[in-house]
C-alpha cells in the first residue's frame, strides 16, 4: 500500500489559496449583482451583468466544491 499524496492532498495544501479564490469571486459577483439590479433591461450593461453573475457561478461553485472537500477530510 502506497502512501504517496495523490493529486488531492496537494490541491488541499493549497486551500488558503482557494480560499482567496472564492472571496474574489464572491466579491466581483457582488458587484455583477449590483451592476445587474441598477441598470435597466435590454440594455447592454444589464446583459454583461447578467453574463458576468453567470460567470462567476460557473467558477465559484467549482471552487466552492473544493473548498469543502478539502475541509471535511
């Protein structure tokens, strides 16, 4: 039996820096929300908001994912 770290245990050596990851995520969805709620529809602002929010979902819930694997093992 092998007790070499896997790929895992390294991501998980790094989860401060997901950490910082996620807070600047949530942070410029923050602002994407504000942008998204103080502009009028069918605007272009209101569709790179919307854009925007959209793209901070697909990369924060990966990272958000991490984060807790890596805190519940």
């Amino acid at each position: 039996m092998s007790h070499d770290p896997t790929f895992f245990d390294y991501v998980c050596s790094n989860a401060d820096k997901f950490a910082m990851l996620f807070a600047f995520e949530c942070l410029a969805g923050l602002f994407s929300l504000v942008l998204l709620l103080g502009t009028e529809p069918g605007t272009a602002s209101y569709v790179v908001g919307l854009l925007n929010l959209a793209g901070v979902t697909v990369l924060g819930v990966p990272t958000a994912t991490i984060l807790l694997k890596c805190h519940r093992m």
